[in-house]
C-alpha cells in the first residue's frame, strides 16, 4: 500500500473485512484484502506486499485508526485460523 489510499469509507457504517495470506514455508510475502461495503460491494486488493517481508507467523494483531481527533470503532465476529 506504501501510503497510497486504497479505498475511501464512510464513518459509522458496517463493513465485512477479509485479509488472506499464507505464512510459514508457503508465503510469497503477500496479502489479498476484500471489503464488503454496507450495500454489498466488494473491493478486492490482490497481492499487497508485507511491511516486513520476513514474515513467518501471525504473533499480534493490533487495530489502529491514524486519526488525528478522538474517535472510535468496533470489532464483530473477528476470526482468525490456519488453512
């Protein structure tokens, strides 16, 4: 993504995220998000590359917003697994 915006989202609505990458011996040091918007759209984003592309387990996830202003979010139906 190296700064450049993805995708604009509107404040206090529900969205679906999906973030798929293989780590371990099968990962190729990329990510493919998809986000289901409040009216069913879903934008795909294909191989985004890794920070770190040394990446070889999942230790932490960690939710931020880069907002400059006190604000919120919230979290539902987080899953997380190995395929």
């Amino acid at each position: 993504m190296a700064g450049k915006e993805l995708l604009k989202l509107e404040p206090a609505q529900w969205m679906g995220i999906e973030i798929r990458a293989a780590l371990g011996e099968s990962s190729t040091a990329k990510w493919d998000l998809t986000v289901t918007l409040p009216d069913g759209t879903r934008k795909e984003f294909k191989e985004l590359a890794f920070k770190n592309p040394d990446l070889q387990q999942l230790e932490s996830m960690v939710f931020v917003s880069d907002a400059n202003v006190a604000t919120s979010f919230s979290l539902d139906d987080l899953d997380i697994h190995n395929e």
